[in-house]
C-alpha cells in the first residue's frame, strides 16, 4: 500500500515513522555496519561512496552514515528510491539532510560501471520476484566496484504472528500492519535468497541476522 501513488502523505509520513521505529530497534542494520567498515578497513580506502537502493526515507542510509563516520570512516552514502515522495517525507524527519537522495529506478541506477564502492539495501529484496532480484543485483553489481551487501527479512511465522497481533497497537498506521504481513509472507528464507543471489553474483554469501533477518554479501 506505501507505494501506491493515491496513499495521502500524511499516511505515508506515519507509515515511514513506523519503519524509522522498526529500524532502530528490529532492523538488524547492525549487521550491516560491521560488514560494511571491516570491508573498508581490509581495504584501505580513505573514503568511500555507498549507493543504498530502495532506500524508502534514507532513514537507514542516514544511521550508516553516522555510523560509518563516528567510526572514522569518510563514508558518503546517498540514498535513491523509485518513490520521491517517501524520500521527501523522510528529509522532513530529520532536522537537516543526512544524506544526498536521489528518486531513481533500481533497475536502470544512472551511475556508470563501478563508479561507487558499495552497493547496499535494507527491506528491499523481498519486494521482488527472483527473476527480478537477479536483474537487481546485476545492477548494484554493475555499479558497485567492491561488493554488494543485502539485509532482508526471513519468512517465518513468528514475526507474522507478531505483526498480526501486536501490530495494530504498535504501529501509528494500518498500513504498516497490511504492508508488515505482507513483507513477512513475501520474504525469502536464507537459501532461497542466496540461492537467487548466486545467479547474478557466483561468490554470494548469506547468514543469518537476529531477529530473522539475513544478510547476503558479495565481493568481486
């Protein structure tokens, strides 16, 4: 429902302040940040350019920026989302800009071949079919020189329990709660995802994140 154009953006607004909320306590982002800075400093890159794709309100492009930079890194991330109106309602979130964002289509990126270093996205994946995620991760792929890392939810009953339940009382909107249960059936599980990964990336990784998320990586 977030995506559909006629949603009001007032009830946009709501429904990204529940997934703001989600994120910084369920959304397992930590697992990210410390694939993302080990990777840096293996490197040894004075500064990078992260790409976060379906980026929503850059609200977690803007904590792994913070995150990146409080750590030591020079980390510039930029958020891009098909969506202009979730990026717009997120820039209204935060005091000032955290991040550059960009509405763009994740399937076309307008960024050349290995113009940034990493390509990343949070809750993205399972909004797509696995003939679809494989033409997206070709595409972060394309544009990413270093690798890609993928954090997403894992199907299981648990958390659709508890968005059925809890969620009408968590939750501002009831967006949130038709488009939470949706994500939770939508998801993949940890072999599926890598299984899909592997077609455009060979060298994929997965693992699991607490609490039933996984993280799928990838390096050149």
């Amino acid at each position: 429902m977030l995506d559909d154009p006629s949603l009001p953006l007032a009830e946009v607004r709501r429904n990204l302040e529940d997934l703001r909320a989600v994120n910084a306590h369920w959304g397992g982002a930590n697992a990210l940040l410390r694939h993302l800075s080990a990777r840096i400093r293996a490197l040894g890159a004075p500064s990078v350019r992260i790409l976060d794709v379906g980026a929503g309100s850059g609200d977690v492009a803007g904590r792994l920026q913070r995150a990146l930079r409080d750590q030591g890194h020079r980390a510039a991330v930029v958020a891009i989302d098909l969506q202009w109106r979730h990026l717009r309602a997120g820039r209204s979130m935060v005091p000032e800009p955290a991040v550059a964002a960009l509405a763009g289509d994740a399937f076309r990126l307008p960024f050349g071949d290995a113009s940034l270093d990493f390509a990343v996205s949070t809750l993205f994946f399972h909004h797509f079919s696995p003939e679809e995620n494989q033409g997206l991760l070709a595409e972060m792929t394309r544009v990413a020189r270093h690798g890609v890392a993928l954090l997403d939810l894992r199907r299981h009953r648990a958390p659709a329990l508890f968005v059925s339940l809890a969620g009408p009382w968590l939750f501002r909107s009831p967006v949130s709660v038709h488009d939470g249960l949706a994500s939770v059936h939508q998801a993949y599980t940890v072999s599926e995802a890598l299984a899909i990964a592997r077609t455009a990336a060979p060298r994929a990784r997965a693992r699991r994140v607490f609490p039933f998320r996984w993280l799928v990586t990838s390096e050149p």
